[in-house]
C-alpha cells in the first residue's frame, strides 16, 4: 500500500527520523530493535533472510517497486526527495529505506555446527570495516562470523550499506568472553592473524589448513587482545614489503579468507 508523506509529523514515520544506530535498536514496541535496510537489493536480501518488513520509505519513481517487495500489507511511504532528506537527514540516493524488524540472534552452536571455515572479529569498531568483512565472507566463501562484544553491530546502518545487504546473508551471532568461546569452539583449528614472534606466514600456514578453521581479527590499531592470542591454537601473519607492518583489517581479512580458500 502506497501512502503520500504530506506530514513529516506522522508517527507512522517514526522509523526513519533522524534516528541513530543505537536509537533503532531499542525501539520502543519491538522484541529485538530494527534496522534499516537502504536500496531495493538490500531489502530484497533482508526478505529472502526471513526478516519481517515494518514499513518503507521510497522517492516517488520507486514506490511501485518497494510495493512489489514487500507486498499489500505493508506500508510504503512515498514523497520528492526533498521532503524524505528533510525527514531522515540524508539523501535517498539508492531510491527506499525498509524498516525491518531485527531477528533474534542464533545461538553460537547453531551458527557454526556445520561451517569449515568461520571469521571471528575481536572489537573491530569501525562499522565499514565491518561491513567490507562481511561482503568478503559472502564473496570468498567463509560459512559463518561471530562478533565479540564490544564489536560494531552488524546491522548499524553503514555496516549493512558496505556490506551490499551480505550481512544479512551470512550466519553471524555474538561470541562470549574467551573462557566460554573456546569452548564454543571445540572442533575449530583457531587462527589468530597477529604480528607476533613466532608467527606463521599465511601461505605456509594455508598449505597445511586443518579442515575447520576459526580465523581471529582484531581491533583497528590495537590488534588482538591476550586473551585472543592466549586462546588461538596457531598466530599467523601475512608477510609485508616495503617496510609496511600491516593492512587494513577488511584486506587482512579478504587475504587470509582468500589463501584458505578450498
């Protein structure tokens, strides 16, 4: 059902006002927060997830779209974009903004009882860096990812819009403190990519690749945490030139999910 926004006073637009990352995901009325999922490719990915819409927010030329998606019993808001910037605080540039209900996280076990090859992410809080991880989970062929903590949100606006909407794709849940993790992960060869004494080069380490593989991230900056490195089997490192130490952790992550490949 297509409604014309003529009052950006309507609490039906509530969803898309200015709301912040952390504001959506304690919104009032609803089990596990939402999330906003902007382009018609990204909704489609959250509907094919199972992921129950609440409304949609479309530019005038993609209302019918949006309507097709989502079908008759859900509301898609439709007005010029000049209307919808004032109401949201950016430019529509992909044409809709779904509102999706947030599903109830898996439980660990659930998540990785039938995976080969899993990202775990130690307190990377940059949600772009996030976002990149996942799109090259999706792309190279990692089955799961588990997120500590204090790691950005998948679902926080800009982690799903880098991600193309593959974080909506991807297996993922939050991972406990490191005592109970690595129990979690009994059956999974844990890979720590750190610089550390000792380490083992990625190409070796790749060439003789258990069967399951848990590869460990670690902050921008910082790098992993001890208790990371204390609970990894094996600290790997890729080997730099030119007197660079390290790369960015989405490249780290693509390359090390790239030269475990199977």
């Amino acid at each position: 059902m297509i409604i014309p926004v003529t009052d950006l006073a309507d609490p039906r637009l509530a969803d898309f006002s200015h709301q912040t990352d952390v504001a959506l995901k304690k919104a009032r009325g609803t089990e596990h927060g939402i999330y906003l999922a902007e382009s018609a490719l990204v909704l489609s990915r959250g509907l094919r997830a199972g992921h129950v819409p609440r409304s949609v927010l479309a530019l005038g030329g993609t209302a019918e779209e949006a309507a097709a998606l989502v079908g008759p019993d859900v509301p898609v808001f439709s007005g010029p974009g000049e209307l919808l910037a004032e109401l949201t605080g950016y430019e529509l540039h992909r044409g809709l903004i779904g509102s999706m209900n947030r599903p109830a996280l898996p439980s660990v076990g659930a998540v990785i009882r039938d995976a080969r090859r899993i990202v775990i992410l130690e307190n990377v809080v940059d949600p772009t860096n996030v976002g990149a991880i996942f799109r090259s989970v999706a792309a190279i062929g990692a089955d799961a990812v588990l997120v500590t903590e204090r790691c950005s949100d998948p679902f926080y606006r800009r982690a799903i819009r880098v991600s193309m909407g593959t974080v909506l794709q991807v297996p993922w849940t939050r991972l406990p403190d490191w005592d109970a993790a690595r129990a979690e992960l009994a059956g999974f060869h844990v890979a720590a990519l750190a610089l550390a004494d000792g380490a083992v080069p990625l190409r070796e380490f790749a060439a003789g690749a258990p069967e399951r593989v848990a590869l460990v991230l670690g902050t921008e900056g910082e790098g992993l945490t001890p208790e990371a490195l204390a609970a990894a089997d094996t600290v790997v490192t890729i080997p730099m030139a030119h007197g660079i130490d390290s790369l960015n952790v989405a490249a780290t992550a693509a390359v090390a999910m790239w030269a475990l490949a199977r």
